[in-house]
C-alpha cells in the first residue's frame, strides 16, 4: 500500500522535538492550535477534522498514531514520526502509511505533511511553528 | 515500486504553468539556477547534480521526464507534472516515480520535491521562486 514519506533533520536533541509530538501544547505549535486529549502513550487526540490513537510513544525515538476517526481516506492509516540524532541534529523520518489508493488527497497531503514538519522544525529551533489555521497554503482556498 | 507524490494548486492559466516547466529560464526559476540544456519535448536537461531527458511536453497538460544520468537511485525514474484547470487554479499533480526502495534518501527528495512546488508556486505567482542554490533547507548542511 502506497505511503507518503518525509524528512526533516531539527537542530535541538531529539527529547525536544519527542516534547512537540508527545504534548498537546507541541502539537498545537506546529500542527492544528485547537489540537486537545491526551498525547502520550495509549492516549487519544483530537485535531478537530481528524483523532488519533498514540500506539507507541518511545522517549527520543519513536511516535507511531493511528488514525481512528475523519477523513475516511484516514481511518486506519498510520503516522509514524521516527527520530535519530546524527550529524549534530534530530532527523525525523516520517511516513504516513497504508493508504488504501494513490489519489489525489493524498497528493494534497503529501505537500501538506511538509509544509507541516517544516513548521515542527520551526517550532522547535525558533519557538514558533505555523499550525493550521496559520498553515502555509499549498492552493487557492486552502 | 514506491513513488513521491505532490499536490499544489497555483494562481495561473495552465499555460504559465507549462512555460516554467519547460523552458531554461523557468526551470532556472524554481529548481536549479544553473539548469542547462533544453526543455522542450525529446531535449536533454542538465540541472548539475542530475541529468533529465524530456520524454514527454503536452501543452497545458503533462511533462514528463526520465532520469538519465545523477544519484543511483534516481537513475531511470521518472518525474511527471500533470496539469489540470479547476476551481480557478491549476493544480500540479506531481509524480517522482519507480524508485526501487523507500530509502531514506527518498524521505529527503520527498519533503524536497514539496519545498520546490511551492517556489515553483511563488515563481509563477509573484515573479520569483526559491531555486537552489538559495532553496527552502530541510536539514542542518543543506
């Protein structure tokens, strides 16, 4: 099954950028402001157009949810954030996986996950991201 | 075998889409300041770090070109932009495909590729784009 697939390197260690994935004051830095629940392992949150389940949570290293309610192009799927300190940085390997079928949502989303995990590199190394609905437009109307 | 996938959608006729996409001085304008070469239909590009050969040029429509020559795992992929006009913009379905492995370098050119759309955006929008060497970074060193 197709996956869009990601990376970014952040300079800061990688217990800071685990603290944005893993927090619900993280995830309204970088990814949706009305983020709310619980971020961290076996909890449930809610970014309003879509809830995830947090399978895993593993300090410095591992962030895997799935998705459990929105677009049903979604449901099911999972978003794993996989972090390793190399050449002085955290590089965040991104995948989201399991998509049913290549289709154009998934062409949108795939330019709209780096748009945001450029915002978690900016929230991370300057203080201040760019979570929706202050997100970068990737098309008219966006 | 696993592909990139995009999607932007940009404020112009699809024509001045097609004429950043295959002519010299657009490509100059949002990928590589140094392309060389020719962008036309069966013509060679040589973007430096990569070669690409135009196997495709519809007006208004599609581009589509092979990797001939740059990183292995690029070497015979191919890259295809098609055009489509709807909801007054045209969107730009975008396609880096027939990569052998999800590798992590294909992570990189992924979360790459989007940040060359939006310059591309930007070129076509408002008159200038963000072409490497002066490109959106993605990582420490980039």
């Amino acid at each position: 099954m197709p996956d869009i697939l990601h990376r970014v390197g952040i300079n800061a260690k990688p217990d800071r950028v685990f603290a944005a994935l893993t927090t619900i004051e993280g995830l309204r830095g970088w990814w949706v402001s009305t983020a709310s629940g619980n971020a961290t392992k076996g909890g449930a949150i809610d970014f309003g157009f879509c809830k995830m389940k947090v399978v895993a949570a593993e300090p410095g290293a591992l962030v895997h949810w799935q998705c459990t309610d929105g677009p049903s192009e979604w449901v099911g799927t999972d978003i794993i954030f996989r972090l390793e300190w190399k050449l002085d940085q955290t590089f965040v390997l991104f995948k989201h996986a399991n998509w049913k079928e290549p289709v154009e949502f998934m062409h949108h989303c795939s330019t709209k996950w780096a748009t945001f995990l450029l915002s978690l590199m900016e929230l991370v190394e300057r203080g201040s991201g760019r979570p929706a609905p202050h997100d970068f437009k990737i098309h008219v109307g966006d």
